[in-house]
C-alpha cells in the first residue's frame, strides 16, 4: 500500500455536478483545487451510472427564462452540440472534459474518503480516502474544505451541525410541512432502459421480482411498454428508511420492483408491442434524493422560495417548484409527487453554503443548509450545480484572502457577488457595478437598434378557444397592441394589461387596463387595440386576449427575444396523475404551444427596450427587460454592429463579451427532451472586435464558428479610444444579439 499527502488550496470532496462546478470556478480564480470523487466517473446522479437527467429552474419549461447560466451553462451548451442524442456516455465525457480543462485541478476517481482530521481550533485539518484499484492511501490537506458529497459526509465527519427528515409546520411556520417532525426523507430511485430487439425475446423473471399486481403500482401509476429511463421517475422507495445506512436494502427493493414491473409489461398480457423489447440497462446504485441536510448561518425556508426573498447575499438561484414526494413512494396511495410553483425564480443565499460550527467547510448540492420543504426545490441537479460555482468561488475567495467562509460573508460579499456576476455565474437582479470595467465608462452607440415588437404573421393559425397572454418589454408606454386577427363573424376582442409582481416573473399580477375592441367578421387584418397604457417604472406587461368564438390569431415563424407567448389552460398539464394539478399561476399560462414560435404583434410607440446601451446596464438576462442589445433584422442592417467610444485614451489587456443564448429554451442532457438544433440560434456564430489607435482601425480578434455564451478575449492595446464589435453571422437568428460587454486595462477580471 502507498500513502501519499497532497496540498492545495481547495480541496472538492464529492464529483457529482455540484463539486464539478466548484472545483471548475475554484480553479479559474487562480486556485489549486483537488477534486475528490468515490466513483470512477464524474456526474453524481447525472452519469451514465444512475442516469438521471439534470433539471434545471427551468422546471421542463415552466419557468420562463431560467436555464442557469454560468458553469452549469456552458455545460448544457456543450453536451447540446456534441450530444444531441443524450447519450448518458457521451454527457460523462462532457463534464470529464470540463475538469479536465482546467490545468490547476487535480483529480482523484475511485477515491472513498473516509477519515477526517480536526485542527485544534475546531476547523478541519485533512480528509484521507482510499483509492480503489490502485491501493493508495490518499490524504488531502488545504486551508478550506468543500462537502459536495450528497449525504454531507464530510460535515458530519467533522461534527457540523445537520438535519435529516422534516421539521414540523411550527418550526419555520411552513405551511408544506407536516404538523410533526418526523426522519421522513424523499426516497431513492433506480432506473432502467429499454430497446426493441427487431425479434420476439422472452423474458423470465428473477426469484426476487415483486409480483406488482399484489401492490397499487398498476392503479396508481403509469405503466407503459416504451417508457423508460426518466419516465420511471417514481420507482421511489427508501423515504421511511435511512436513506444512507440502509442504502443496500433501498438497492434490493428498488430492484425488485424494477424487474417485478418488466416482468409486468412483458408477461401480464397486456402489452402486446413488447414482444420484441428486452432490457438494455438496469441501473446498479439508487439515485439519491435526500439524505443529511448542513446547517448554516441561514437556512431557506418555503417562505423564501415562495415569496421569491431578495438576499443581499445572493449567488444563485432556483425555479423548480416544491416537489415532495410520499415518504413510501412507490407503494404510496396517494399520488406520486405534489408541485407548488413560486410565480418565478427565487434567490439563494451564500449563507446557505457554509457551516455554522465548522469554520473552514463550505457545500453545495442536496446538502445545503435548507429545511426539508424548501429542499425539496434546490435539490435539482442544474441548481445544485450552480451552488457548487458559487461555493467554489467562495472557497477560492477565502484561501486567497485568509478568511473563513463567515468572515468571506460580513466583510467582502459584495466582492463574491460581483465576481461571480462577472463569470456569468447564475446570479439574479444584481447589476454590475465593477468600477474598473471600461466599458460602463463608455458611449455605446450602434448601427441600429430594434425600435418596437415586430412579429410577421408568417405562422400558423391559432384558434382563440382559450385566452392567450403575451409579455412585452414596455420602458415608458404600451399606446397600441396591434394583432393579426381573423373572424368568422363580427365580434368582440376583449385585451387587458397586467403588470408583472417581480422583474423575474412572467405571470399577469395587478390589472392595469382592459380594452375591448369591435372585430369585423372577414379574413386576416391587423387589428390596433388601443391600451393608451403608461407605466412609471420600465418592466414588463403581461397582455391577455380573451378567448373568443370563431377569431383565430396568428403566430410568428421565428421568436423574439424578450417577448413571450402563453397559453391559458386550467385543466392538469398532461393525463399523467403524478403530475398534479395546475393550480398556480405559472402552470395555468402554458408557453409550450408557443414555443419559438409567438403571437404575431407588433407595438407603438418606438421604445428603447433592445437599445446598445442595454449591453452596460449591468443586468445579464431578463430581469424586468430583456437587457440585451437587438439589432434591426439583418435583411434591414446586413452589418450591424456595436461601438464604444471614450474621451481618453484607454489601455486594454481584456474584453469580455456575453452573448444571447435565449435562457428560455430548456436543455436537457439526456433523452428526456431533445431540441432541433445543436447551437442556440440566437448565439452569434462570426464577429469581429475591432479597435480605433491613433485614428485607425486594428483588428483585435476575429471568430468564426463561435457556439458559447461567453468570449474573452486577452489583448494588449495602448491608445484605445474606440472598440467596436462587427456581427458578421448568427446561428440562425434573424438579429444581432449582445447582452453585455466588458472591457479591462488588466487581465485578472
């Protein structure tokens, strides 16, 4: 046996998405960063080992413009272009690659940590594990330590105050909670795949499968002969158990309910079309959804999710809704899982990442210091991922700057939220107010701008059998919504205007007017609704059209960024009985049937919504506006581009662009949900930086087959009074789209 001690600054214990996103962010900012991982590939519950698809606040589109940004973004849209498909093997070489990128990261597969060292001042000294396969004792030292593990396995180690089950409705006053606290957790989950064989294939089952006719599993839920991989979510078990002692018992049970349902479709008669089927995969390690929760300096509650609380301590955010599932899950009567929507994304706190008694341990992840309800929200891998990028930028922070996590919070949060604003971390509602990025100081100006919505009725026809809302960006005045309208007999149209409860949401609050206007029976007009609607501060306005007998509306063939079409609906979202009902505003305004595809409208008066200097204003997705530069249509500006010009001459040594990778669209890394395209359309595909010295143009940078959110660009240039960015292509999109510029006289931005 080998023993070896090695020292960083930051040590990742745990290689699920969360300690992947850490140690990535902790070691851009300049750290040595050992990544820890007891499995021997990356990913958590995500890798091809469980298979469980990375959600996101997106909640499968429900939430509008929340697809994470950041590390976590920069993953979707890689596995998006090499992994179209959702190869579950292809995604572990998508985050392989990420880590392995990075030259300051060391990694460690195979590698259990399993002992924990105590310094006498109550911090954490070493973690030593045992590296399987290669009998090597393994002993990781570093001034901050990060738990990414899931079941808070190193808090523990370490004495760190925890929480395991749920509190009762008195505790945080959690009207989702239960009357009394009990050890109730969610349960784990194990997954299969299936695939057509092309020939008749007999299956006989194993002596332990269970016999689900004896059970409610075929009343209670939906069985379906093509259905596998994530559809069989709610093979749930192990919520009344202990989710980690009793981890190979959960195993055997989940097992047996899995082959006890093939054997089900396969022999019970009632699935003829899965004759040819066989099983192609069955997983080996339950999917945790919760175990041990550490506790922080805060711990988030339903009422900070729900009610969406702003924290001055912000680093992410979540969406997907509360979702609790009966502790006896798949043996439970009741449905398999309950989904209470905030009305959008809400704030997490640095707070919620460190320990309150162990001074140099950070997490991220399912082991955020949360209760069990607000939980049941974050726990989502894409938000567990962003949790990690924000500790790991924290645990960076802290190692350069000598200072624990708490002391990283009371003296220099300001310092964590600007940085990870400036790595387009997932931050919401906070600007930029970097007083060394050059270009906030500039006069931005462009070769155009979009004036007004604009949407060609080049779509197809939309029946108005239920009413249809539409959110525009709005700066001073909404005076005429114009839409293209069909009827076939004269009628009423019946237009109200809402605005929006927070900048983050996209569901009608307050009424602020109501029109109804007189439709003449004949073919497709533009029909001028007159709103004459004034607001005093810039956001958006949420338009409902009522439903109307025999009016069709037309949509657009393309989207538009920052304007969003919806459905109402008030029946469930889908004939599948585990997925609730649509009781919340989010769920009753559906923007699937819309999706990429709006209402065809246009607006008066001529607005500044998409103006150039939208790309300074701080903000770097929708947040009340859509916060990004739109040329004109590039068939109206073929060469558009965008300036910044200052009265001295500057140095420059770099240049951060971020570009429009549409928030909206959900992506998703496994089978699940599949889009068109393999790049977002609205990225700009060619550009060019060009910069003004001495009165002539140089060029700077020149880029051609650009597929990510983000560029920086390392230059060194004297004298520079002008910058300018020349579009030359998109990946699809209509416009030239920008959503921020930076610019720096050194490199260490």
């Amino acid at each position: 046996m080998q023993r070896a001690t090695i020292n960083t600054d930051v040590t990742v214990i745990g290689g699920g998405l969360s300690g992947v996103c850490a140690a990535i962010a902790a070691a851009r900012m300049g750290r040595r960063v050992a990544l820890v991982q007891n499995r021997p590939v990356l990913g958590g519950n995500s890798s091809s080992e469980v298979r469980v698809w990375v959600c996101s606040a997106t909640a499968h589109g429900t939430q509008r413009y929340a697809r994470e940004t950041g590390i976590m973004g920069e993953l979707f849209l890689e596995n998006q272009f090499v992994n179209q498909e959702g190869n579950p093997y292809l995604w572990d070489l998508v985050v392989l690659e990420a880590v392995r990128r990075e030259p300051t990261i060391d990694l460690y597969l195979n590698t259990d940590v399993h002992h924990l060292a105590m310094a006498d001042d109550g911090t954490i000294a070493s973690v030593t594990g045992w590296q399987m396969g290669s009998e090597r004792e393994l002993t990781f030292t570093s001034p901050v330590f990060l738990d990414c593990t899931g079941d808070g396995l190193i808090g523990y180690l370490a004495g760190a105050e925890y929480r395991v089950g749920r509190e009762s409705r008195a505790e945080h006053g959690e009207s989702l909670a239960p009357e009394i606290a009990d050890t109730n957790v969610l349960g784990s989950t194990i997954l299969f795949y299936t695939k057509d064989a092309g020939r008749p294939v007999p299956f006989v089952a194993p002596s332990f499968a269970l016999d689900v006719t004896t059970t409610s599993i075929p009343e209670r839920r939906i069985i379906r002969s093509g259905d596998n991989g994530c559809a069989y979510w709610w093979i749930e078990w192990g919520g009344e158990l202990d989710t980690i002692h009793d981890n190979e018992t959960i195993r055997n049970e989940l097992w047996s309910v899995i082959y006890g349902i093939w054997d089900y479709i396969k022999n019970s008669g009632k699935f003829p079309d899965s004759d040819t089927m066989t099983l192609e995969w069955v997983g080996a390690i339950p999917g945790k959804r919760e175990s041990r929760r550490l506790m922080g300096d805060h711990v988030l509650t339903q009422h900070d999710v729900l009610d969406q609380v702003r924290f001055d301590d912000t680093v992410a955010f979540g969406g997907w809704s509360i979702d609790i599932h009966p502790p006896s899950g798949v043996y439970a009567y009741q449905t398999g899982s309950s989904h209470t929507f905030a009305d959008g994304i809400y704030e997490i706190p640095f707070r919620s990442l460190y320990s309150r008694n162990v001074g140099n341990l950070l997490f991220a992840g399912r082991n955020l210091s949360a209760s069990h309800v607000a939980f049941a929200s974050t726990r989502v891998m894409a938000t567990c991922a962003t949790l990690g990028e924000a500790a790991g930028t924290a645990a960076a922070m802290c190692a350069a700057l000598g200072v624990t996590p708490r002391q990283l919070y009371e003296r220099h949060r300001r310092d964590l939220v600007q940085t990870l604003l400036r790595q387009d971390a997932s931050v919401l509602g906070v600007a930029n107010d970097d007083p060394t990025d050059l270009a906030r100081s500039a006069r931005v100006s462009a070769s155009s701008h979009l004036p007004s919505v604009n949407l060609a009725g080049d779509g197809d026809a939309w029946p108005l059998a239920c009413d249809v809302g539409v959110t525009v960006p709005v700066q001073r005045r909404l005076d005429t919504l114009s839409l293209l309208v069909a009827a076939e007999q004269a009628t009423t149209l019946t237009v109200s205007a809402f605005d929006v409860s927070k900048p983050q949401n996209f569901v009608p609050n307050a009424l602020l007017s109501t029109v109804t206007v007189p439709v003449d029976a004949g073919s497709e007009r533009w029909l001028d609704v007159p709103l004459h609607l004034a607001v005093d501060t810039p956001g958006y306005v949420f338009v409902v059209i009522e439903a109307a007998e025999g009016v069709t509306l037309r949509r657009s063939a393309e989207p538009l960024s920052g304007v969003l079409a919806c459905a109402r609906q008030l029946a469930k979202t889908s004939g599948d009985p585990n997925e609730g009902h649509n009781d919340q505003a989010v769920r009753q305004w559906n923007p699937k049937p819309f999706h990429r595809s709006p209402i065809s409208l246009r607006t008066a008066p001529d607005e500044r919504s998409f103006a150039p200097q939208n790309v300074v204003n701080g903000l770097v997705r929708p947040y009340g506006a859509p916060n990004l530069w739109l040329s004109e249509r590039r068939d109206t500006d073929p060469e558009p581009w965008l300036a910044f010009a200052w009265d001295a001459p500057q140095r420059i040594r770099r240049i951060m662009i971020t570009f429009n990778d549409d928030v909206n669209e959900d992506l998703i890394n496994l089978h699940h949900h599949r889009t068109p395209f393999r790049v977002i359309p609205e990225l700009v595909q060619a550009y060019e930086l060009e910069a003004r010295i001495d009165d002539a143009w140089l060029s700077v940078a020149s880029v051609t087959d650009n597929r990510t959110r983000r560029r920086v660009h390392d230059v060194d240039l004297e004298g520079v009074t002008d910058l300018r960015l020349r579009v030359l292509a998109t990946n699809g999109s209509a416009y030239a789209e920008v959503v921020e510029v930076r610019a720096y006289a050194d490199r260490t931005a």
